[in-house]
C-alpha cells in the first residue's frame, strides 16, 4: 500500500470494455485508485515502468493462458501481488502456482474483486 494510504492498481485485460468497466469499479472505491491500465505483456511492461503499482489485476486469458500464466510468474517474482483472473475456475490452481497472490472466478460479484484487491495489498496477503 502506497504512503498515501491508496491501493494503487495495476489493471491488465484485453478487452476494452472489461479495462474501462474495472477502472471504474477500482476508481470508485475509497481507498483504492486505477494508476495504469493495458491490453497487453508489452504494455503493461512499459506502464509499470512509469506508474508505481501495489496490486496488479491480471486476465489469464491475454491472449492465451499460457501467455497470462508467465506474465503472472514475471511479476509476481518482480514482487508485485497479483490477482489474477479468468471465466474459467479451472485455471485457479495454474494461477497460484505461477505465483499468483489471489485468483478471482470472473463474475457478478465486484465486492469480491474488490475484497480481493485490498487484501493482496496486505502483508499477510490472501490465498
């Protein structure tokens, strides 16, 4: 967590509308803000180059879940938390041996994204 006391979020989804829909749900939050957001491996290399983040919020699906299960080991070896999700519960096991702090079925319900977030953001972290 930032000094400021804010979770600042990375967000990593290929779909632009789930990007915009996520930024939004993040932003709106108290206590939490969207400091970067990218398509892609490659983008979100350079963002994280530039914005500092706590927690990064990764679609496995990006575009393969091999693709999104090593950008996972990346970063999560880099030291950054990360929550991981994906439509398909399956991937769950994947998810946390690639490095994974939490994984997050894609669903209806934000709460739970969002209590996923602020506790990844934690020291303890979630599992």
């Amino acid at each position: 967590m930032h000094a400021t006391g804010l979770i600042r979020v990375l967000v990593i989804d290929s779909d632009a509308r789930v990007r915009r829909a996520l930024e939004q749900l993040i932003d709106a939050e108290e206590g939490m803000e969207v400091v970067a957001a990218a398509a892609s491996a490659q983008d979100a290399r350079v963002v994280l180059g530039r914005a500092a983040a706590d927690v990064v919020l990764l679609d496995l699906l990006m575009p393969s879940v091999g693709a999104g299960l090593g950008l996972v080991g990346n970063l999560a070896g880099a030291g950054y938390a990360v929550v991981a999700t994906s439509l398909a519960g399956s991937a769950r096991a994947a998810a946390m041996e690639a490095g994974a702090t939490c994984f997050m079925e894609k669903g209806p319900d934000p709460a739970a994204l969002l209590a996923a977030i602020r506790h990844s953001a934690e020291p303890a972290r979630c599992e």
